[in-house]
C-alpha cells in the first residue's frame, strides 16, 4: 500500500512537469506541423474481370487455379507501376501543368506556387511549349509530342531528367508513393494517391488510369493489333493498286472507244464477212457486166463508139455512175448514211436518167438495123442494161475498195488492243486476288482478335478519382500533436521516475527511511517564497509540534530527558531545530536546557565531547524530573566522533539531515555505526528544508486549506471515499 501510496505523491510532485512539459511540446510539434504543407489524398478503383469476368474459359466450364489468378493480378499490378508506365505519366502530367497550369492563381491542375517552381526551372524546355491552338487538349497533346521527340537518353538532356531528377510530383520517387493494392480475393484494383498539391494528386490519377490502360492493351493485344495494322497497310496499299489498275483499264477503254472488245471483234469479223461476200459479188457483177457489154459492142462495133460519143448519152451514163455510187455508199457506210428521203430521190432520179438514157438511144434511127439489114433492137437494150450493170457494179467495187481500207484499219484498231486489254485485265485480276487475300487474312485476325477480348479483362473504372477538398494533414495534425503530447508525458514520467529510482537525495520520507533505513520522526520545510512565504512560520509551527508530539512518546518517567541532535555534516540546521523544539517545549511547561557545541570555549570539536557529562546536568533540586528536559547539539560526525555513552544514556537520538544534498555512501556508514553505538536507545531521521508536500507525509495537510489541495491529499493519503467533514454529534 505504501509503495501506491508513493507513486501518488510521486506524481504529485512532478504534477508541473507533467502539466507543462507535455503541453509545451505539443504545442511545439503544433507549430511546427502547422507549418509543413497539407496532404491531400484522391482515390479511386477499377474493375479488372479477369477471374469473375465472362470469357470463352468460363462458359465452357474450364475453371483457372488461384495461383494463375493470383499471377495474372500480378501481372497487372506490375503493369501499372512499372517505370514505362510512370515514365508516360511523368511526361503527361508535365505537359500538361505546364500547358494548364497559372503562375498567378491555384486550378484544379496545380497550385500556382507549384507551376512557378517546376516552370522556372524548365527554362531550357520553355520552347517545346505549345499553346497556340485555342484548345489546351490539342497544346497538351502537342507539347507533350514535343517532349517525346526532343528526349535522348543523356544525362544532360532535361527532358531525359523530368522523370530521372529530383523534380518534384513528376519523377519516379514521387510516383512511386502511389499506392496500388488489390482487395481482398476480387477483381478490383485499388489505387490511392497522396500529395501536397490536390490538382496534381487528380490529374495523376486520371493519367495514370488512361495511360494503364494503354499499356495493358498494348501488352495483351499488342501482337494482333500489330498484325491487324500490318494487314490494313498491306489491304491498303494493294487496294490502291488494284484502283490504279482498274483506272488504266477503263482509261485505255475510253482511249481506244472499246466497250466490249470481244463483241466488237465479233461484229468488226462480221462485217468483214459481209464485205468480203459483197465485194466478190459486186466483182462477179462488175466483170460479168464488163464482159457481156464488150462482146456486145464488138457485135455493134462502130455504133457503140458512136453512142459512146454522143454527148447526151455520156451525160447520163455519167450521172448514172455519181447516183450509183452515192447509193454504194449508203449501202456499205449506214453511219454515215443520210436520212431516207434523200435515198429515195437518189432512186428515183437513177430511174429518171435510166429512162433518159433509153429515150437518148431511141432517138439515134440508123442504130436500129446493122449494116446487114438485121434489127438491133433487143442488142442494144441488153447492151444498155450492161451498161447500167456495169456502171453499178463499178461504183460499187469503188466504194468497197474504200470499205477495204477502212476494215484493214479496223483489224489495226482492235489488233494491239485485244493484247493490251488481256494484259490490264491480269493486272487487275492479280491485284484483286492479293486484295482478297489481305481481306481474309484481316478477317481472320479481326476474329482472333475479338476471341483474346472475350478472354481477357475488359477494364472498368469503378469509383472514378475525385478532386480533393479537404486535406488529410488536419487529422494527421492532430495525430501527431496528440501524439507528441502522449510521447512527451510518457518520457517525463519515465526519466523522472529513473531519476527518483537512481537519486540519493533524501527529499521525502519513503526515499530517507528506504535508503537510510530509520524511521522519520519529523520534517521540516524550506523558508518558501513569493504567496506561500506567509506560511512559513505556520509550517514551522507544525513541523515543530508534530517533532515534539512524537519526542514525548519516548521520555522516561522520573529523570531528566535528553535529546542528541546530531548530523553527519555541518550546516544540517540542528540549531534551529534545537530552537524551534526548545521553544515548543517551553510552551508546553517543560523546563528546558540547551546545550550546544558551539557555545562552548573549547578549542575543537572533540574536546566538547570528551568534557561533556550528562550526570551533572540532573538538578537535585528540581523534584519534577520528568518536566525537565536537555537538548544537546552536537557537532557533525564529519569533525568529531561520538561516544556510546553519550548516544545510550539519553531519551532520545535525532539525526538531522539536510533534504536537498545527497546521502552518499560515507553518510551511511557514519549512521550505521551511530545506529549500533545507541543499541536500545531510538535513533530517529530529522528531514530538514523539505518540500511543503514531502512534510505533509509527517505533519499532515498543511495550508492553505482550499478543495483543491484537500481533494489532492485526500487522493494521496487513498482517501477516496473519505468524508472528512466533522461530525455535528459531539
């Protein structure tokens, strides 16, 4: 009990330390704390669906083994905190402070004195900087392709050490406090990020998230996005070529007015057969004509070169061969034909210059007969239907002649033609089969690439980031400062508890009876000072009392009672306490002696010892022994030593000891000789210049008498449901 007793008082006594220590520094890490900048954190989660998500696996009822699962977590854990991943980041969140960020005023992309520290020190990038559009994506985008293409893998190339120096929010020790972390068995990704600067720590979020993304597509459907980029180039390329060849086709067509080569060709070999069959016709006409109409004007002979010369039928022959002919041409040449009227008349003015050409032969009287006598009649109407012949069949070997030519060069057109055609037409043939086999073969890694997407994860945001308001330095603040208060009280209980367990001083009445190992028959206070000094007679009054009170309990009936004062070193106060005690006594009607080294004339301590005799300080005339009381002082034991006489031949041995120095081993050894020298008689500790709360361990509550320090020492002396009020009831 009395060691609870003790840690109470103990705490009691460095009742201030742990008041003000503690507060002090606590406020001190306030302070300081206060000063560094607030933290603010952004969240966000996302759902990947690789173990629970709905593939190909899944719904044919193959089941993965938590190892691959955990594997493929993995994979994506490291995905996202990879150095090519941050790296991107680092450069995209660099352009765009720099592209969004205001020197003059806080966004919700960076504090404005963050944007000036990073700013000022990219003078040299200042120019890859692009803010000419009137949209800031496109200058994001821009400046941030700038960024890629002026980067070179050199120390001194600033670009290179965005992400490699000591640039704050954008290098790799800064990105690398992001904290990713899967919950739980799921298949959510949780990522949290914390920072200064609330835009930074948002806009990192957002770019990490995007560009995680892109890496993790790149990685998973990179080889067939490859592949599927390849064939697209490839479609397009022989795409293009296959439009040049069909282009060429159907401009050498227009060139050479070909529609259909191979129908034409039928219709040029067609009519080169009809004109083949007409022109031998016309020929056998023509020759048969020419035949008949010569051995007919052989039969007339000179006649016929009579008629021949006649100038009417020459006229008429002649327009007979033009009209002929002209309808030859019409014939043979229908494009070129004029409308059917004209025709007509064509006909009908033949007829006319026919029948002209008859009545002409019918005027000429002496070609009716021969010479002979014979009629001539039926010769020379054969030999003008000859003539006729002839003359059609003539005009008409001269048009076909012509058509000869024309056909030839007809068979010249379409000759080359048809080579040509067959070549461009293998050409577009070739393309477009190569075309076709791009086309398959895209479809084909279109389709394995849609069956990777149905077994692999389809990325999800669950809880998109969100711009933080409040910063989590406030709670952390208080933390620290509670903290710090906690740490700061534990550390003054333990050092002043070491110091109390560790101190010789005999400050207090547990510690001299725990190291001395005497009992404590009375404590004395130090002169106090400042509000509590008008209380130092009173406690001097109180100490002195409760000395005395329990001094009587050790006198002896009928002799003089004796009380050594001694002390180990000079200065213990044993004066006045001889006084303070001396006068007491007085008060209390008790005669008393004072006997004290220092008023003798001896010339060193030990002679007042050796001279003193406490036989003749018994008065024979006082019949009252017992009121008579002697109180000797001796010098310290330190100058002199005492006798066992001196020490058992009185009522009573007190042993001063100043509080405040330290009971050293010597001190010890000095009271356990004294101890055993005064055998039966009590040796008591005297505690001087103590503390007012170490005397209310012997002299009880001493003033002032306010609640508070009666409901301390209520609490000390384990009162707790003491009632110390008195009782009416007397």
């Amino acid at each position: 009990m009395k060691y609870i007793t003790y840690f109470i008082k103990f705490f009691y006594r460095i009742r201030f330390w742990l008041l003000i220590a503690p507060v002090i520094v606590a406020l001190l890490v306030y302070w300081k704390t206060n000063k560094t900048p607030r933290n603010y954190t952004a969240n966000c989660s996302i759902y990947t669906g690789i173990i629970t998500g709905v593939n190909i696996l899944s719904e044919s009822g193959i089941t993965t083994t938590s190892y691959t699962q955990g594997s493929m977590m993995d994979n994506l854990l490291n995905i996202i905190t990879s150095d090519q991943t941050l790296k991107q980041v680092s450069l995209r969140l660099y352009a765009r402070i720099m592209v969004y960020g205001d020197p003059n005023k806080d966004n919700t992309y960076v504090n404005a004195s963050n944007y000036r520290y990073l700013h000022d020190r990219g003078a040299s990038i200042h120019h890859l900087i692009d803010k000419s559009s009137e949209k800031d994506s496109i200058n994001e985008q821009r400046t941030y392709e700038n960024l890629l293409a002026y980067e070179t893998n050199d120390p001194s190339n600033y670009v290179y050490g965005i992400y490699q120096w000591n640039l704050p929010y954008v290098n790799r020790e800064s990105l690398q406090k992001i904290d990713v972390k899967r919950i739980g068995n799921s298949d959510v990704l949780s990522i949290s990020y914390s920072s200064n600067d609330p835009g930074i720590v948002y806009q990192t979020l957002l770019i990490l998230i995007d560009e995680f993304n892109k890496q993790y597509q790149e990685l998973r459907f990179g080889e067939t996005n490859h592949v599927i980029e390849y064939f697209r180039k490839e479609l397009a390329i022989i795409g293009k070529d296959l439009q040049n060849a069909e282009d060429t086709l159907t401009n050498y067509r227009v060139k050479k007015q070909v529609i259909n080569y191979e129908e034409e060709t039928k219709a040029v070999a067609a009519l080169n057969r009809d004109y083949e069959l007409q022109y031998w016709q016309s020929l056998n006409e023509y020759n048969v004509s020419d035949s008949i109409k010569r051995e007919l004007e052989e039969r007339m002979q000179l006649h016929s070169e009579i008629v021949q010369n006649n100038s009417s039928f020459i006229f008429h022959n002649n327009k007979i061969s033009e009209i002929d002919e002209k309808l030859a041409i019409a014939k043979y040449y229908p494009d070129n034909t004029i409308s059917r009227v004209p025709i007509d008349s064509l006909n009908q003015e033949l007829e006319l210059h026919k029948r002209a050409l008859s009545k002409a032969l019918e005027k000429m009287d002496y070609l009716k007969y021969s010479k002979e006598g014979i009629s001539n009649a039926s010769v020379i109407e054969e030999w003008l239907k000859q003539v006729i012949s002839y003359k059609k069949a003539e005009a008409e070997l001269k048009v076909l002649n012509l058509r000869k030519i024309h056909m030839a060069q007809k068979y010249s057109h379409f000759a080359p033609i048809g080579s040509t055609l067959t070549r461009k037409e293998r050409v577009v043939n070739i393309n477009e089969r190569k075309y076709m086999a791009i086309l398959d073969a895209l479809n084909a890694a279109l389709l394995k690439q849609k069956s990777i997407q149905m077994n692999s994860a389809s990325l999800k945001v669950m809880n998109a980031p969100y711009y933080p308001l409040v910063s989590m330095a406030a709670s952390k603040h208080k933390l620290l400062t509670i903290g710090a208060y906690i740490a700061a009280l534990i550390f003054t209980i333990f050092f002043f508890l070491i110091i109390e367990i560790l101190d010789h001083t005999l400050h207090n009445v547990f510690k001299a009876e725990q190291l001395t190992g005497s009992k404590v028959l009375g404590v004395f206070t130090r002169q106090l000072s400042f509000a509590a000094r008008r209380y130092n007679k009173t406690y001097t009054t109180l100490s002195t009392q409760t000395l005395c009170n329990s001094s009587v309990t050790y006198f002896k009936p009928d002799q003089s009672n004796i009380i050594n004062l001694i002390s180990n070193e000079p200065g213990e106060g044993k004066s006045y306490i001889m006084e303070q005690i001396a006068q007491q006594f007085t008060d209390r009607g008790f005669d008393v002696t004072q006997l004290s080294w220092q008023n003798e004339f001896q010339t060193d301590t030990q002679s007042f010892i050796q001279s003193l005799n406490l036989e003749e300080l018994d008065d024979p005339e006082k019949t009252t022994l017992k009121d008579r009381i002697i109180i000797v002082e001796y010098p310290s034991l330190k100058d002199a030593a005492l006798t066992a006489n001196i020490l058992q031949n009185v009522s009573l041995n007190l042993q001063v000891v100043d509080s405040r120095r330290t009971w050293k081993n010597t001190d010890q050894q000095l009271f356990e000789r004294t101890r055993e020298m005064c055998n039966k008689t009590p040796l008591f500790l005297v505690l001087n210049y103590t503390k007012r709360d170490a005397a209310e361990d012997i002299n009880g509550l001493m003033p002032p008498y306010n609640f508070f320090r009666k409901l301390l020492y209520r609490l000390a002396q384990l009162g707790l449901t003491a009632n110390d009020k008195p009782s009416r009831n007397v």
